[in-house]
C-alpha cells in the first residue's frame, strides 16, 4: 500500500491555524499602571486638612480591583506606583526648605514598603476571604514602616486619615492598627461588592460563599465603629483643669528660626505675660497650668542666666507651672527637653524627648553623608540623644504626659505616658520649619486620632501653630491660626480609666500580623501545589 503525505491544502484543513493573537496596544497595557498611581493619589486627598476621609474607601477598592490575580512582579510594581501616588504629595513638606532631594529619596524608600504589601495582596487575591488577608497585610506593612528603619517612619498611618470618620470610635478598641483595619477592610469589601454584583449579572447567578465576604467585610467594620461609640466619653473622671497653651510665634519660617532663639522665647514669654495681665484684670481665667511648646526655650536656661531670669519671670507673674521646652546640653550630650518650671521652686522635673527625628535631629551614617556632600552633614551639626523614660509631669494636681512633636507618630510614645499615669496629655511642637504646608494639620489629626485611642484630652502647644485643644472625643475645642501669637485658656475633663487599646496595647497589631503571615503562607502553598499539579507530580 502506498501511503501519500497530505498536500499543503490539505494539511491546513487537518489541522487548522491557532488564531493569532491580538496584540494590546501600549495605552491599555499603561491602564492598571494609571490606575494605581491614581488610586494613591485618591488616597492622599483623604488625608488632613481636607475631611474627605471617605475616599480612602474607594482608594483601596480600586487597588484591590488593579491587583486581583496579578503576578508577583507585576504587583510589585503596582503597588510602588501607588505607594508613589500617596506619599509624593503627603510628604511633600519634608522638602520645604531643604529642596526636592530628601523628600523624593524619603518617598522612594518609603514606597518600596507598599510595593511589597502590594505583591502580598495579589498573592492572597486568589484565597476565599480575600479582604481579610489584604487588609491584614496592609496594617503588618505599616507595622513594620513604623519601625524600620532608623526607628521607623509611621507617618500616613491610615488611621492617621480618619480624625473627621465614623471609624475613629474604633481606635479606642486597638489603638491604630484595628482603626486603620476597618477602613482598609471596608475598602478591599467595596472591591469585593462590586465584583460580586458584576458577576452576578453576567451569570445569572449568585456565589453565597463570595457575597457573604464581600458584605461582610463592610458591614462588619462600620458596626463595629457604631458599637465602639460606648467607649468614647468626656466625662470628667478625675475632676477639671484649667490650662493655658501659649503660642509665642516665631521672627520668621524656615530653618532660620533656630537662628533667633532667644527672641523665641521672649516671644513665648511675652505672650504669658500678657495673660497673666488678663488674668489680674479678670478678662481670663486663672490657668492651673501652661504649656509651652518645643522649642520655645532653645537658650538653655540651665546655662544662661538671663533665659532663667525670663522664664522665671512668665512662672511667678502668671502664679502656675509651665511646662518650657527647651535644648538642654548635658554631660556634652544634646536633649530636646521639657522643663516643668514651678513658679516657687523653678525647674524641678524634666522629659527628655525619647524618639528624636532622623536627618532632623540626628543624623543616621553621617560620615558617609559628609563624604558625599559636606554640606548635608552642616544641617545637623551636632546629633540630639534619646531619652529613656516616659515623662509624666505633676503640675497642680493634674498628671501631664509629655508627647513631644514627632513622637505622636508612635504608638508606643502615647501609650507609655498614660500607663504611667498620665490623666491628660500635651503634644508639644515646633512646626516652623515646614512654613505653612499641610505638615501642621497632618499632625494635629494624630493628636485627634491619640485623644480617642486612649480617652484623653490632648493639648497641642505649637511655636507658630496650629496649636489645639482636643476633648477625649476628638474634638477640637479651641485652635490658633498660623504664624500668629496666641494664647488657648480652657477648662478640660481629666481622666484616669483605660480603653482596651490602652490596655492592649501591642497585641491588636501582632494579631493582625499573624493573620496576615497566616493569608500569605497559605496563598504561597496553594501556589506550590497548583504548580505541581500542572506539573503531574503528586
């Protein structure tokens, strides 16, 4: 028999060509990349001064839809891009007055911490109960930006966004870690509803098991923050006080202020001195206690004679205890101190600032840094040293715990004053070195976040504003404008009871980093054993 090959014809009907493949033209492939950076940006805009915290919602609904079912490599890069979109325009004042370079090399770094979360999150898209796995790696991201490196960086918490929502109630339950959960959980369910009801409609059928995450995972945080409303009260447990926070402005913005110091603090004594005149001519209450801000006494009073003299002076003409923060130099080593002043006795206790500012008060590698450029190293001459113990001053019966400036950024600080016994706390800072940029009020809704997470009031003492006083509710009471000499008198609720997040303390944020190793590991197996399975290997 002969046997004769197909003719080409022939062969093409046998086996018929693979349709090719449609080629994606660059703009659609740029589209989840557009996307991403864009979702950071919505992000952004739900952070302080606006009240638009909502967004945020949205924000991590469109991130999860650009990340579900992509790649490590690609979620990497994703996730930077949306990094990228959130901190470029947050932090934008750290280049206030040093330019552009540290600012975008803060953010670079920065964002590589959300482009790994990202990669995490594309990971666990594909599990059952895809929003709790993504929102709990979101919080163990953060957790470990706040502590790496150089003693972590916490700024642009979620939680951090969210002083003017309806979550914030959840603060006092776990502190920011739970708070920033709920918001980040609510977002990623968003996702999930949307696609539920896409699919829905397509086929006409409805998949119980993924419905009931998606709703769930919004439900469950907005109960949850209705339900923590409890926890947030202004009663005064522990009686009143009255307090007065002192602004005293400064001659100019910029880094050049340090340059004027002494009129600082004549500044910030002129404006006790003017209360004091109202409070003998009846206009004004008699304040219990004054608080001062950082940096009102760089002059160091233990070694000047005359700044001694003067704040000596504000103390007895105003007959309370001033809290002065100062630059103090001991043993040749530089604090950035808080000084509780008796208007008696004079100077009788001290805080020393214990999470001191990197590239700002002090400088991390710094003989690298001047072997690059010696003028980096000029911007910080000489490095401020830690304190090791919490500062909780006794000022006329009232217990003050002392935040100074960044270190409300921290967890750990805040906590550690008022388990130390602290019935009210006081955020003193110095934020003129950032001019008028959104640093300010980026702050202040911290210390919003930090008078609800642990049921206190919160006083902000700022060189040039915006200074603050803060009911246990997050309210604000009473606040100065910028760049103006102010003086903020108000009676305020002590408190002594706990809230679980003060309580708790750690054990929220190392709940929901186990969830999160747990959501990753398992997404990392069930990759292992589909790859097998490809593979026919048992």
């Amino acid at each position: 028999m002969t046997v004769t090959a197909p003719s080409a014809d022939e062969s093409d009907q046998l086996e018929p060509r693979s349709a090719p493949v449609p080629r994606v033209s660059w703009p659609v492939r740029l589209v989840p990349a557009a996307a991403a950076a864009l979702s950071g940006v919505l992000l952004y805009v739900s952070f302080p001064p606006r009240t638009l915290w909502w967004l945020a919602l949205p924000a991590f609904a469109c991130f999860g839809a650009v990340l579900r079912g992509r790649s490590w490599k690609a979620a990497l890069g994703l996730g930077y891009l949306f990094g990228l979109g959130f901190l470029l325009p947050l932090l934008v004042w750290t280049g206030v007055e040093v330019g552009p370079g540290p600012w975008l090399a803060l953010v670079a770094a920065e964002a590589v911490f959300v482009a790994l979360v990202g990669a995490g999150i594309a990971a666990v898209s594909k599990l059952p109960g895809r929003p709790l796995w993504a929102a709990a790696l979101w919080i163990a991201g953060e957790a470990v930006r706040a502590r790496v490196p150089f003693h972590g960086f916490p700024w642009g918490k979620i939680a951090f966004g969210q002083a003017d929502g309806v979550f914030l109630p959840l603060a006092a339950v776990g502190g920011t870690p739970v708070l920033g959960f709920a918001v980040v959980l609510c977002g990623f369910g968003l996702h999930e509803v949307v696609r539920v009801v896409l699919e829905t409609r397509r086929t006409r059928s409805v998949r119980r098991a993924a419905a009931a995450v998606a709703v769930l995972s919004v439900a469950v945080p907005v109960v949850g923050a209705l339900a923590a409303r409890s926890l947030v009260s202004d009663e005064a447990e522990d009686g009143t006080t009255t307090v007065a926070v002192i602004q005293g402005n400064v001659p100019r913005s910029g880094l050049e202020f340090n340059a004027q110091r002494r009129a600082v603090l004549d500044y910030h004594v002129k404006e006790t001195l003017r209360l004091a005149a109202e409070v003998k001519a009846g206009r004004t209450p008699r304040p219990d206690l004054v608080l001062w801000p950082e940096n009102s006494s760089d002059v160091d009073p233990f070694a000047n004679a005359d700044a001694y003299t003067v704040i000596d002076q504000a103390a007895k003409a105003i007959g309370a205890p001033i809290s002065v923060g100062g630059v103090v130099e001991r043993r040749g080593r530089l604090y950035n101190e808080q000084i509780l002043w008796d208007p008696v006795k004079g100077p009788t206790d001290t805080y020393d600032k214990r999470q001191v500012q990197p590239f700002g008060e002090y400088l991390p590698m710094r003989s690298l840094l001047g072997a690059i450029n010696k003028n980096w190293t000029t911007m910080v001459r000489q490095d401020f040293s830690r304190g090791t113990e919490p500062g909780v001053f006794s000022m006329n019966g009232a217990r003050v715990g002392l935040v100074t400036c960044y270190e409300a950024a921290f967890d750990w600080a805040v906590r550690s004053e008022v388990t130390d016994g602290a019935q009210l706390i006081s955020v003193p800072s110095n934020n003129a070195t950032f001019d008028r940029s959104e640093m300010t009020y980026q702050q202040l809704a911290m210390s919003r976040v930090r008078a609800v997470e642990h049921s206190r009031t919160v006083t902000v003492p700022v060189t040039s504003g915006v200074s603050a006083v803060i009911m246990p509710d997050g309210r604000i009471t009473r606040r100065t404008g910028m760049f103006v000499p102010a003086v903020l008198v108000q009676k305020v609720p002590l408190r002594s009871s706990e809230t679980p997040a003060t309580r708790l303390g750690i054990l929220p944020e190392l709940a929901l980093v186990l969830i999160a190793a747990g959501g990753l590991g398992w997404a990392v197996a069930a990759g292992v054993r589909g790859r097998r399975a490809a593979d026919g290997q048992p």
